[in-house]
C-alpha cells in the first residue's frame, strides 16, 4: 500500500519507539518488531545528523534509561530551556535517551529524539541538552492512578464545555460522530504488549479528550469565537493534562519492561 507523501506523520512515534525498545531490551519482542513499528508511523527514518533506521534503533538500545515527554509552549513538562525544547514545542513530543551504561542514576545531559515528518519520511532530530536532566526521576514523575482519576472528571468537563457551545453545526450528528471516531483513533499510541491495563485506560480517555478538543478547534461544532475564547482556560487545563497522563503513561510502560 502506498502513503500520499502530505499524509502526516501518525501520531506519537517516540512514544512508540520509546516502548518497543523498551520491550526488545526486555527480550520480550524482537528488532524486527520494533523496525515493523516504525515502519507504521513512516515509510522511511532517517536518524538527523547522518543516519537510517538501524542507526535510529541503536541510538535508543540499552541505554541507562529512556523518557518520554510531551511539552507545548507554557508547558515544559519539566524540561530545561534549550534547543531540543524549543523543537519539541512544535512537534509536542520528546524521547530522552541517558545514553550512559545500564546502571547509571543523577543528572546527565541526554540526547532528545525529535520526530519531524511526514507517513512518507520521518526525520528524527538528535540533539543533546546543554543542561543537565535526572532522567530516571522523569519517567516515575507522575502517579498514573492520580492521573486516571483526574481523567475521569476531566472526561466530563470536555462533555459540559461541548454541550455548552452554541451555534449552527456543521455537519450533522453522525458526521460529527464518524469525525470524533477518526480523531480519537488517530490519538492512539501503537504500544507492544503489556501487563498494564490502567495503561490501557489512561491512553483511552486521552484520547477521548483529545478528539473532542481538536473537533471544538476545527470549528464543526459551529461554536462561537467568543464562547471559545471564555472556554479557552479550561481547553487549556485539559490538553495539559492529557499530555501529562499520556507521559506517563508511556513511561509506566517503559519502566515495567527495563526496572522490574
């Protein structure tokens, strides 16, 4: 099958990589696995500077820890100034690889994959932090069970916020219905398998959230500027917070296929 080369990108292929080789190292799945994964999210990797996909695979096997992080302007997750943060803003997704030996804890300066690209072509940026990251405390930053039980109320903010737009539709209901099926399907993570169902859990209602707020941004729901504008905070609170759910999520599963 062939892809459109303006196809985008599908959605968070370092988290992708960040978990698969997470399992290869593991022994719980193979290298072709992982290359199949990426192969998902784009014909061809090129690891930036100088590099294809094997290299790429190297970059993140068997290092002292990997993290995933999600920032967006206002929103570091707690990552330092730098170039490899400035890039993430626009993609809104970051691997950090502490890319000393098995073992090794504190503070380091990692390298930061960033993907960039098309379902044709991914590009994947590697550049190390000037400043110093204690990436083994990063990937058990936040507490998944708290983040899940956030996620439930904010699951039925975004309905109220929904329900409160006014104004003509754009399209009708089952459009509507078939365009937020696609966004939500679009918002998941290819993961391998895993003894995590809460994992399951958070990245469901992430992405439930996610599709609705991209739907409101997309103007179908034929709301006003000035009701999304009084909206905008909580729009706001909730992309954060999935960002930070889906983290951690990630990260949960990295941290049972290489610390237990």
């Amino acid at each position: 099958m062939t892809t459109s080369p303006t196809a985008l990108l599908h959605a968070w292929p370092a988290s992708a990589l960040a978990a698969w080789a997470a399992a290869r190292d593991a022994g719980r799945c193979a290298a072709d696995d992982v290359l199949a994964t990426l192969h998902h999210y784009a014909q061809v990797h090129e690891l930036d500077p100088g590099g294809g996909i094997l290299e790429l695979l190297a970059t993140v096997s068997g290092p002292a820890h990997l993290c995933v992080r999600m920032p967006a302007p206002g929103d570091a997750q707690g990552l330092p100034p730098g170039r490899p943060t400035d890039a993430a803003m626009t993609t809104r997704e970051l691997l950090l690889v502490d890319d000393r030996e098995p073992g090794a804890s504190g503070p380091t300066r990692p390298l930061a994959l960033i993907p960039i690209g098309t379902a044709e072509r991914c590009r994947w940026q590697s550049m190390r932090y000037d400043a110093e990251i204690a990436v083994d405390r990063l990937v058990a930053d936040d507490s998944l069970g708290e983040l899940e039980y956030e996620l439930k109320e904010a699951t039925g903010t975004a309905a109220t916020l929904i329900a409160g737009l006014s104004g003509a539709r754009r399209r009708a209901p089952a459009d509507l219905r078939d365009a937020l099926a696609a966004r939500v399907a679009a918002a998941q993570i290819d993961l391998p398998p895993h003894d995590l169902p809460r994992v399951d859990r958070v990245l469901a209602s992430t992405a439930q959230i996610d599709g609705i707020l991209s739907l409101v941004g997309s103007g179908a729901l034929g709301d006003s500027g000035s009701q999304l504008n009084a909206a905008d905070d909580q729009f706001r609170r909730l992309s954060s917070l999935t960002r930070r759910a889906r983290s951690a999520a990630v990260n949960a599963v990295i941290a049972e296929f290489r610390y237990r």
